[in-house]
C-alpha cells in the first residue's frame, strides 16, 4: 500500500473551493496543515486534478445531514476512473460574515454556495427583504465580499474563512439545525492507496448501479444484501438523468469485496443491473453519518 507521505507529486490533496473552505478542513484530516493542497474551482477540477497526476488525493464530500446526497459528486463517481480510499465527518458551522465595521443591519445581498444556502434556509426566510445569490464556494464567497468591501454585501462561511480573509463575523451557527454534519470521501487513483489515518478492522464498500424500473419493481433492488446478511450503511436513488426508465442507486455496504455473502450478493445485483462499478473499499470510520448526530445531542438533566 502506499502511503499518502509517500507520494512524490506536486499536491498532496486537492478540494473544492478556496482555502477556508469546508473541504479544506476535511483535508486536514489526512494532512499536516503544512501540506501542499491544490483549491480547485469545481468538483470536476478536484477530479480531473487528480486524474492527470497533479494531486495524489481529492477529497470530496459526498452527503450532509441537513441537504442530504450531493448528487453532482455520485454522478462524477460513477464516471471517473478514481477510487474511495478513505473517508471524515466534519462538524459544519456557519457564520455570516461582512467586512470589519459592518452590523447585521447593514445588510442588504448574501452570497454563498448552494448547499450552504439550503443549510441555512430557515435563516434567510427570516430575512425576505435580503437577495440571496449563489456562488461556486463558501470561502470564494466570504474573499469577494471582503475584496469588494461593498457595503451591506455579507458572505455565508466557516469561521476560519473569516480569519483567513479578514472578515468580521456578524453572527454565528445560523444553520437550520445545529447537528449539521457532512461526510467526505478521500479519493485516489489507486484503490489499494493508503492512508495516515490509523485503521481499525472493519471495512465498508460503496458500489453505485443502474436499474431498470421494471426489473426494480420486480426484483427487489436490496433483497440479495439482505438475504446475505450484509449491513447497509447507506442507499441512495433517483432517477436516471436522460432516461425515462432507468433509477441509479448508490450503496455503502459494511464488509469488503473479499466475502462469499458479498460476492453473492454482488453477483445478483450484476443479474438485474445496466450497469454496476465498485466506488471502492475502505475502512469504516462511521457506519452511517445520522450515528455522529446521535452522541452531539443533549441528554435532559
């Protein structure tokens, strides 16, 4: 196995977005922050660096607990030549954030990525009179507003994002709920890369299929892993976009590739799908990301 260390190429891990970013700190899991990282623009970028030899890892995130699946991230799975290697769960905190001097009245138009956008929905609803506008990332957001210095123009990001652009935060854990979580996938090349972290047994697989609906309906997609007794951590579907007839699933099972129960239960799936690729192997850090929701919740005096 090799090593994230041992990797002689120019970047050690690219993400999406710019430093401050979500992703960046999810980076930090795997890395010193020392390390030479490489901000991409896009997800596709994070991909592709990784893909023409730039960076050794991408580190992606691929759920949340509040905006659920990032679907643009499956669909780049299924097509990319990468691999699951390892995987986080990053606490997810969000500020408002303007330029020093500035007040929450002051307020006027609010810029962030999508998925921070959703996660703090119920946050803006109180505010109908702000234009909210979408950027390509959080922290690219937060640098334009303090690069422009435009009065009552404010940016949604993590803290650090204030501290790296230097920014003054307004207010803070404006999402909609405070057990916001999201969970990110370490991508590589080769399937067989390792990994810093330390590793304990267990081992989990994300594979991602294709489905006809009729022979959906009439094989019961998930039967052959719960005949087999084989835990799942995750299911994901949805239609197929440009196809009128087909669904996509994307699984994270608990186990390997190695058992005979999970090669049984592939070898069905393989019977009744269009298409089937394995997403990768690696080791179980948290069965499913709703289990890190359960120990952050208050217990009643």
């Amino acid at each position: 196995m090799t090593s994230l260390s041992a990797r002689s190429l120019r970047y050690e891990v690219s993400y999406q977005g710019q430093p401050g970013a979500f992703s960046e700190d999810a980076a930090f899991d795997f890395v010193s922050r020392d390390a030479p990282l490489l901000p991409s623009r896009t997800l596709q970028d994070a991909f592709a660096s990784v893909e023409r030899g730039d960076a050794a890892y991408a580190i992606v995130p691929v759920e949340n607990t509040l905006a659920g699946p990032i679907d643009e991230t499956y669909d780049l799975l299924a097509d990319s030549t990468l691999s699951i290697v390892d995987e986080t769960v990053q606490p997810i905190s969000h500020c408002l954030i303007a330029a020093r001097g500035s007040a929450k009245r002051d307020v006027v138009r609010v810029l962030s990525h999508p998925i921070a956008l959703a996660q703090c929905a119920g946050f803006l609803r109180g505010h109908p009179e702000w234009e909210v506008v979408p950027a390509f990332d959080t922290a690219g957001a937060v640098e334009m507003v303090l690069r422009d210095q435009q009065l009552g123009h404010a940016a949604i990001g993590s803290r650090r994002s204030a501290e790296v652009y230097g920014g003054e935060i307004l207010m803070e854990g404006i999402q909609d709920h405070p057990e916001n979580y999201t969970r990110f996938v370490l991508l590589s090349l080769d399937p067989d890369a390792g990994t810093p972290r330390p590793c304990g047994p267990g081992r989990k697989t994300s594979i991602s299929f294709r489905v006809e609906d009729r022979r959906r309906r009439e094989s019961g997609v998930l039967r052959p892993f719960v005949e087999c007794g084989i835990p799942l951590a995750n299911v994901l579907s949805r239609p197929l976009g440009g196809s009128a007839s087909e669904s996509v699933y994307h699984l994270d099972f608990i186990g390997s590739l190695e058992g005979d129960s999970v090669q049984k239960a592939l070898a069905q799936i393989r019977r009744t799908a269009t298409q089937m690729k394995i997403l990768g192997t690696y080791p179980l850090r948290v069965a499913s990301i709703r289990e890190v929701i359960r120990p952050a919740r208050k217990r009643p005096d």
